[in-house]
C-alpha cells in the first residue's frame, strides 16, 4: 500500500529530528563524562601534592628530630646530676623519633603535637647548655686557680731541689775532696841480698812504694794501705800475714798491707809482700787501696 507523501515527509522530519536529538545527549553525555574525568583527575592531583607535601614535612620534622638526637649525644657533662637528666631527654627524643615513624604523614594532630614536643625538647637542651656552660666557666676559674696553686708548690719544689742538689753537690765535692789520693805507685822485685832483679827465678819478695799526697780535707788519723798482687795466670798472691778489708761494700783479701799515720801532708811509704815460694815469669799486676779509695794500679814483669 502507498505511503502519502505528506504522511511520509512528516515521518522523515520527526526520524531526523529524533536523530538529532539522540546525537546531542550523546555529546552532552561524552562532555560530562570528559569533565567529571578531568575534576576526578584534578581531586586526585591536588590529593596527591598534598600527601607529598604532608610526607615531606613529616620527613623534615624526622630530620630535626634526629639533629636533637645528635645534639644530645654530642652533650656532656661533668656532674652526675646533669649526665642524669641528659639520659632522661635522650630516652624522651628517641621515643619521639619511634613515634613519628609509626604515624601516618596525614594524621595533622599528631604531627602537631610532635612538633609542639620537639619544641620543648629543643627548650630543654638550651637549658642544659646553659647550666654546663657556667659550671664550666666556675670550673675552669676554679682549675686555673688550682693550677696556679700548683705552679707556685711546684716552684717551691723546684726551688728546694735545687738548693737540696746544690749541698748534696758540695758535700759530695767535700766527700771527693776528703779522699785520700796517692802518686808514684811502683812494685819491683828483690832477691834474697835485698836487691832489684828482674828474674823471677832469683826473686824473694815484692816491693811496693807509693806515697799518700797532701790533702788538709782528708781525715786525720790511721789509715791501712792495702796491696793486691795477682801473677802472670791471674791468682792473688797471699801469705800467712795477709788480711781482709772492705771496698764499695765489697769484702776483699789483701796480699799486703802497712799502716801510717796521715795528718794531711804527703807520707811516702814501702810495702813488702813476702814468704811467696817461688815467682814465674810474665807481667804482676799491683793494685793498691785504702777503705775509702782505690789508690792506683802498676804491673811488673818478670824474665
């Protein structure tokens, strides 16, 4: 059956127009979609800068934290009561360090009140640099005063060794002065008629002849010369008259010796080692003391 054309020109017009409309809620709808998309991404953008930013202040707040925490190792103290106090603030920075770590970076109050506890903490430390600070100007007066004191005692001391070491210097010029010295030590050897040989074949006894010199410092009185006369092998010579003495604490036998009264002027005198049974050839060796020193040291040899 045919369609009227004005029947069928209305129904085109009412389908192109129903087309058109469909087209525009279709664009209406993209345009929402897109705009809700762009305020979505916007939010989310703008949610973003503000965690970021909320981490960063978190992170430096943990930052300032950890320098306190420096600062307070860094401190120190002398005195027991504050090195106590100082343990207590420590304790208190660390337990607010482990507290930030364990808060979210978006929990405002919390992170507030952090703040506000680092704050007195910070408070608190000046305090401690302040009370060490004049102990230690007190103490370092204090120290300078005592070592003033000390120098002063020590400057004493000095000056008492010094006036101790200058006595014990001239009585020790005395001591050496005091002792008797002697010149012209020589040892020969004589045979039976009493005359020199150098034979030990034809030798009889040993003559030691030396003289004590001139010294007003020595002590007046007796004094004992003592020879010791040792052969060719080493071997001390004695007899039955020989005796002993003592010299630098040390107990010697003598081969010899003859006693003479010193009254400070030079004294010469002869000392005879006798009843030695025979003399082998080679060099003697003759040392003669007193008590108090070592007089000298000649040799003699024998053919």
């Amino acid at each position: 059956m045919n369609e009227d054309p004005l029947e069928r020109i209305a129904r085109e017009e009412r389908e192109r127009k129903e087309g058109q409309t469909s087209r525009t809620i279709v664009y209406v709808l993209v345009t929402v979609a897109l705009l809700l998309a762009a305020a979505l991404a916007y939010i989310w953008l703008q949610k973003s800068r503000l965690v970021n930013d909320l981490e960063a202040e978190k992170a430096d707040l943990a930052q300032q934290m950890v320098a306190l925490q420096n600062d307070f190792s860094n401190l120190s103290s002398d005195y027991e009561k504050i090195n106590l106090q100082l343990d207590t603030s420590r304790e208190q920075v660390a337990l607010l360090i482990e507290k930030l770590q364990k808060t979210e970076a978006t929990n405002r109050t919390k992170i507030r009140q952090y703040e506000k506890e680092l704050g007195t903490l910070r408070s608190i430390m000046r305090s401690y640099i302040v009370q060490i600070d004049s102990l230690n100007t007190l103490n370092h007066k204090l120290t300078a005063q005592a070592a003033a004191a000390r120098r002063e005692a020590d400057e004493s001391k000095r000056a008492n060794r010094e006036l101790t070491e200058k006595m014990e210097s001239l009585e020790g010029q005395v001591a050496v002065g005091s002792v008797i010295k002697a010149r012209g030590l020589r040892t020969e050897a004589c045979n039976s008629s009493g005359k020199i040989t150098d034979r030990g074949s034809r030798t009889a006894r040993l003559l030691t002849t030396l003289s004590l010199v001139e010294n007003d410092l020595a002590p007046k009185g007796p004094v004992r010369v003592y020879i010791r006369v040792k052969d060719p092998d080493g071997n001390l010579l004695v007899n039955s008259k020989s005796d002993s003495f003592e010299f630098e604490g040390e107990v010697m036998q003598a081969s010899a010796s003859r006693e003479v009264d010193y009254e400070g002027a030079e004294v010469e005198l002869s000392i005879y080692l006798n009843d030695i049974p025979s003399y082998s050839k080679g060099i003697y060796e003759v040392t003669a003391y007193t008590e108090k020193s070592l007089l000298g040291k000649t040799e003699l040899m024998l053919r």
